[in-house]
C-alpha cells in the first residue's frame, strides 16, 4: 500500500493496459490509484472521513494536529496521484518510528474500518483479547476487568504481564 504511494510519488504510476515491460510485470494504473487511495485513508488524509476521525487517526499514529492537518489539506487539493503519493510520503517520515508502529497503523485502520479491531492471542487463555486501540479526542479509554490469564499490554515502564488466577 505504502510502496504504491512512493512509487506514484517517484511519478511511477503503472500501465494504462495490462502488459509486461522487460518480462517484468508492473502494477496496472487502476491498482496503483486504489492502493494509494486506501494509503490516504490509513492515514487519515482521505476526504470520505470527517475532520474528528481524521484527528483521531492522527492522534493514534502519534503525527502532530497540525501537520497531519495541513498533509489532509495536501492530499484533498492534490490533483494526482504523484502529489497525493508524495503527500503520503511526508506523512510516514514524520510519524514516529518508536512504539509499537504497526499496531498503531492496525488500530488507526481500525478506527477508518479499513478493517475490524486488531486483536492479540492469548496463548494460555487460549482466546483472542482485543485491547483498546488509544484514546479518542481526549477521553480515556473504557476500563473494564481484566479476567485471570488475560494479556496486559505492556506499559511504559516494564514488560507484559499476566494477571495471576486466584
């Protein structure tokens, strides 16, 4: 997805027909567009999501407002896939690449419904956990009881734990 949008921002944009070039195939042009289509939409720069979404999405990634406000303003006005791609290639290299990146990009998919909650597997609970995926414009995640067994995201200052059975 993201290789679409930095190649549409190197201007390589496809085949118009489906072909091959050199015995090399190469992604057709409607495939590059869908695919950096559902890249702005990952990042919350796509103009079908509304303005609360799009900084929901910006906060999960941990991307400032205001940048991640002025590259959805880009992203809108650009005309073609080439600024769109590049709009989308100054998104990723101003995320942060500590933490956890790809559950962040899992849970800002989430909250786009490119796709449902990411889930984690709890071996000896033997069930799926689905933790909550950050914070939505400053109101703090739902707490509810952790059962015995359940997997306890790691916090900041130490590693996973397991909630003793009593």
């Amino acid at each position: 997805m993201f290789e679409a949008a930095a190649d549409a921002a190197a201007g390589e944009l496809g085949v118009r027909d489906a072909g091959f070039e050199d015995d090399l195939p190469r992604p057709r042009h409607s495939t590059v567009r869908r695919r950096v289509a559902a890249a702005g939409l990952l990042l919350g720069l796509s103009p079908v999501i509304d303005d609360r979404q799009a900084e929901q999405v910006a906060q999960v990634l941990d991307i400032p407002g205001l940048d991640h406000a002025q590259a959805r303003h880009s992203f809108a006005r650009a005309s073609g896939l080439r600024g769109r791609g590049a709009t989308i290639v100054s998104v990723l290299g101003r995320m942060p690449l500590t933490g956890a990146v790809e559950r962040r990009l899992l849970c800002a998919g989430a909250r786009v419904q490119l796709w449902g909650p990411p889930g984690i597997w709890d071996v000896p609970g033997r069930r799926l956990v689905f933790p909550p995926c950050g914070t939505t414009a400053g109101k703090s995640p739902a707490v509810r009881p952790i059962a015995p067994n359940e997997f306890v995201p790691p916090s900041a200052h130490g590693p996973p734990r397991r909630v003793p059975s009593c």
